[in-house]
C-alpha cells in the first residue's frame, strides 16, 4: 500500500497477473496472423466465456470477410455495438464495399462509423460525386493540397476533378512545391503525370538534384520554363537545408531571371532555414518574402524569429497575419499579449491574458504569472468512491483492455482504452484514471485525468509513484524533487519497462550508451543493458546523469531540460549572443519536439511542487530564469 498525496484515497495496487485462458488469446491472435481459420474457430470456442470473446470472433470473420454473407457480418456488428471491434469490422467491410464500389450498403454504414480512416473519406468522396454532390468538390480540394501520399481510394475523385478543371493546373504545382517542402519527391512525381507531357517535371534533373543539389546548380541552368524553375527552386530548398550561404549566393546569380512571385517564395525559404539555424538575418529575409503567402509553419518562424529579435511590433503584424485558427493557440494569445503590453496596451493585453490564465498548460501559468497570480488548482471536486471503482472496474471496455495490458499487449490495450473512455464524463474519466492508477497503468491514469472538462483532479494529473524510490537518489544528487517527475511524466509516462523507437529506456528515458557511461562513473559491477528498466537502477542512472547535465548548464532546469532532450551541445548552442529570457529561448529552440519538452516538464514541476506541500516555490518564470549569452 503507497500513499501519494495528502487526502487522497489509499488503494492496494493490484498486478496484473495471466489469468486462466489468458494465453488462448495469444494463440488466436496468432492464428489469425498466419492466416489459419481452422485454428481461429477453434480458439473462438474455447475462448466462449472470455472477456476478449470479441477479438476471437473478429480475428474469425475477417479472414473469411469476402465471402461473408451480409446477415453474418451485422449480426456481429450488432452483437457488439459500440465496442471498439465492431468499428474496426465496420472499416474493413467499408474498404471492401468501396473497393467492389456497392454504394448503397456503403453509404448505409459509412455514418455509423465511428473512426473514419482517410482511405474510406475518399471512398465517401467519391460516392457523393456520383450523386451530384457539389459541396464534395471543396473536400476534395482539401485533400489534394497535401505534400503527403495519399490512399489509392483518392485517386479517381482526384481524376474526376482534374478532368472537369476544378483542380487546376496551378493547383497541381502548388502540391508539387508542397511535396518537395516535405521531402516527398515520390509524390511530386507521381502528381507530376498530371501535368501535360510539354509542361511536366524533367524527372532526370530531379534525380541528378536528389543526388547532389549543390553540383545541379553548379552548373549552367535553363529556367525559362515552369517545370525548369521549379526543378531549380527545389535545388535550392535542398541546399538551404544544410548552407544558407552557398544557396544564398546561388540565388543572387539568377535571381532575376525569376517571376516576382518566385523570388518571394525562395525568400520564404531562405528565411525560414536561416530562423531555423537562428541567423540573425532571417527576419529581414522573412519581410522580404512578401507577398507570397507563408504556410503555417514558417508563419510560426517569422513570429519566433521576431520575439528572438525583440521586435514586437513585427511579432504583433506576424501574428495577426496566422490563419484564424493559429491565432487562438495558446502560445501566440500569450505572445501577443505580450507584444501588446510592451506597446504599453495593457487593457488588450489583460484582455487575451484573462481567459488564457485559466487554462492549464504551460502558457496558462505564464499568463497567469503575467497578471500578478501563482498557480493554483482546484481542489478535487468530485471524490470517487470505491463503488465507483468497482463499477468502472467491471466496464467491458476497461476489462478488456485490463486484460490486454497484463498480457504485455500494450498497442491493442491502449486502443481499447481510448475507445472506452472518449466519450465519457467527467465523473467516469475519474473513476477509470482510479482504476488504472490501482492496477499500476500510470500513462493510462495520467492521460484519462487530463480528459476532464469541468471536474478535475489534479493528483491524477500527476502521479507521483515510486516517490520511496526516489527519495534516496534525489538527496544524493541534491535535485528538486518536483523538477524530476515533471521530467519522468514527460519520459515515459511512469512506465517501468517502456522503451522508445530510438532505443531510450526505462523511467528516465536512458539511452544505452549514456546509461554504460554513468554505470562506469558510478563504479557499478557488472552493468548491462538489460538493468535499464530496472526502477532503482535507472533511477540511480538518470538522476546522476541529470544532475550532471544541470552542473554542465549553469544549474538552470531550462537549459538541463533542453540538454536532457537534445543534447548539452545544442542546448549551448541555442543561447543567443546577449541574456535570453528564458521563455523566449524555450519558445525559439529549433527542434519541434524539445521545444514542447521543455515547456511541458517546466509547466510540470509547477503542480508537482504545488502537490507535494513544497514551501518558497519559484515560479514558472524563475524557474524559466535567464539564459546567459553564449561564451
């Protein structure tokens, strides 16, 4: 029995241990994966009485789903209405349904579909134009400008509008350039076969670029048509991603002899590269790239690069220019709001902070902070009781994937999990976050509490187990407690054994290599690999480790995060040549994925201080601080 916080309810935590006939569905899983009906039958009848009956049956009628006869395949669905299996049959009856093109049993189950996948959308798409539906035109669009692949359901409606010039020329080398932008030539040349044989890429320059950009615009380069311009623009896009002076001085000897409208997006390029890399020349090249409109992303980099650069007025002109939908993220209410009180216009500053103030996330607690107030969250309005427990615990979703998790099949249980509890109340949300955190399912917890829209309990929100653990290993290090388990609820979740696609392990998230290199500092015998997951040794491991990254960078939990993340090389690198408010280093780090990390953890260690009683608690913009300038 572990007690977590003051107040709360103490529950046994409860293992999950195989139970019996557990291992008949493995065996079917199995079967169905080879493909052997005769074995899933069998498994179906031996598993009757089992909790994941619907799995057997559904791993049973979709190996025989193209000869299945139509009452067969409703009756399952209706068997198992509003489970997360009869959505997944329903999909793959839909693909089979829109690939035989039987539009009147399709456009039957298609509404019922709970998880249209994009595939099926295109499907859809194409039998509403069938019908004369006009308003699919618009959708379709949509669809078409992506840089990605798209499923083959998506070609004939794509084909259907080409045809009837409803995506224009124009539209198909404005996917061209997006498909280049995201690195996808495969889908260049695949839309490239719609342009007329006159007009189209010369695929063997688009080869020679791939092979070396750099040696391509070395040599002489015709650009007297589309196809050559756009061959050359995608040459220098490939250079920017690694020089901006070499494809910088590429550029200036042939610049003129592109169209107005190409000059500006190259510098919409070159800009968004240079902010990328932080060259200081990047805003005066954003400002340049005008007119031609700026895709989400590199809008969000002419903002960065403003704020970097203490421009405010330019940070106010770059946000107002975002898309409706940007400007009501968190990040720019809360940047504009700042812009505008360095304008000295407090009351519409005030006016964006208010309401951002009372939102729980990163930006949610520096607005707060702005307009003079500490963190505070409510109390736990609604205390789940153990009937509540015992009645979510006998929920079929939330059994099933009980099931699945002590069975280690962590992908399938997630997913059942999820199901189970989207459209759940407040209420439910609570009481199923309970019953994970009782049965050890720590990420399940956290994720479920973080779902509720009125009613909250914030010590769900941050588990803090293995705190007995922990104890030791902190007061070796000297570290803040709470700074910790915002960056283990970051890692991994509180997931002992949890490992990352990049080889990361454990608790803290320890790479072998760093894990090995603290093993030997730390003088323990006989390391391996394996010891990772092990709760204490990486516990041991990744504090040491911490610890020493924070000696590295100026003890600033900002910076340790960063290094934590990426490295302590690029955390050294993304400090600016004079102090940095330490928002505005979090808010400009190049990487996409550390940059949300350090905010997260940060914003993190304020509940967990706020949780655990602790006294003198520094502020989100303490603990931000202010990055020194590089040395």
């Amino acid at each position: 029995m572990r007690k977590l916080f003051a107040g709360l309810f103490l529950f046994f935590w409860v293992p999950l241990v195989v139970a019996s006939g557990d291992e008949d569905y493995l065996e079917v899983r199995e079967a169905f994966r080879v493909g052997d009906a005769a074995r899933v039958a069998e498994y179906v009848q031996r598993m009757r009485h089992h909790v994941l009956l619907p799995y057997a049956e559904y791993f049973q009628l979709r190996l025989s789903l193209t000869t299945a006869d139509i009452a067969t395949i409703r009756a399952f669905l209706k068997r198992h209405d509003g489970s997360s299996v009869a959505d997944r049959l329903r999909a793959d009856w839909l693909q089979l349904l829109g690939k035989r093109q039987q539009w009147t049993m399709f456009a039957e189950e298609y509404p019922k579909l709970i998880t249209p996948e994009e595939s099926l959308r295109c499907y859809a798409l194409q039998h509403r134009l069938a019908t004369g539906d006009r308003t699919a035109s618009a959708e379709i669009r949509t669809l078409w400008l992506t840089g990605r692949d798209m499923p083959a359901s998506c070609v004939a409606v794509f084909d259907a509008l080409i045809g009837s010039g409803a995506i224009s020329t124009e539209d198909i080398w404005a996917r061209i350039r997006l498909a280049f932008e995201a690195g996808n030539t495969g889908v260049a040349r695949s839309v490239n076969k719609y342009l007329p044989r006159q007009q189209a890429l010369d695929v063997q320059k688009l080869d020679v670029v791939m092979k070396d950009a750099r040696r391509f615009l070395d040599r002489p380069v015709s650009v007297q048509s589309r196809a050559d311009r756009e061959i050359v623009l995608f040459a220098l896009s490939r250079l920017l991603r690694s020089e901006t002076n070499q494809a910088l001085v590429r550029w200036q000897k042939i610049r003129e002899q592109f169209p107005a409208v190409d000059q500006s997006y190259f510098m919409g390029n070159l800009a968004y590269w240079a902010a990328i890399r932080q060259d200081s020349r990047a805003l005066g090249w954003f400002l340049e790239a005008a007119p031609y409109p700026l895709t989400e992303v590199k809008h969000a980099w002419k903002a960065r690069v403003a704020l970097r650069e203490g421009n405010w007025q330019v940070l106010q002109d770059s946000i107002s220019q975002m898309p409706a939908t940007m400007q009501q993220e968190d990040v720019w209410r809360y940047w504009r709001a700042r812009a505008l009180k360095a304008d000295r216009k407090n009351t519409e500053a005030n006016t964006l902070l208010i309401p951002l103030s009372r939102e729980h996330s990163f930006y949610g607690q520096m607005a707060r902070e702005e307009l003079g107030e500490m963190l505070s969250v409510p109390a736990a309005e609604y205390q789940i009781g153990p009937q509540e427990i015992r009645v979510m615990e006998q929920n079929p979703g939330i059994r099933r994937a009980l099931v699945l998790y002590r069975l280690n099949q962590r992908v399938e249980a997630n997913r059942e999990w999820a199901w189970t509890v989207q459209h759940f109340s407040d209420e439910q949300l609570l009481a199923a976050s309970r019953v994970a955190q009782r049965y050890g399912i720590y990420d399940r917890a956290i994720n479920t509490a973080i779902r509720t829209v009125s009613r909250h309990d914030f010590s769900l929100r941050y588990l803090a187990p293995y705190r007995e653990q922990m104890r030791a290993v902190l007061q070796q290090n000297q570290l803040d407690e709470a700074f910790v388990y915002g960056l283990i609820r970051q890692e991994s979740r509180f997931i002992a054994d949890i490992k990352s696609g990049a080889g990361a392990a454990g608790l803290m998230q320890l790479m072998p290599a760093t894990a090995k290199w603290v093993a030997g500092k730390l003088g323990v015998q006989d390391f391996r690999s394996s010891l990772i997951t092990d709760i204490n040794t990486n516990l041991q491991l990744g504090t040491y480790y911490l610890k020493h990254v924070l000696d590295q960078l100026d003890d600033q939990p900002l910076l340790a995060a960063a290094a934590y993340n990426a490295g302590p090389g690029r955390a050294r690198q993304w400090k600016d040549t004079r102090p940095l408010e330490g928002a505005i280093y979090a808010e400009t780090i190049p990487f996409n994925e550390t940059r949300d990390y350090v905010k997260v953890v940060l914003s993190n260690s304020m509940y967990y201080a706020n949780n655990f009683g602790h006294k003198n608690k520094p502020t989100l913009k303490q603990r931000l601080g202010t990055v020194a300038p590089k040395r």
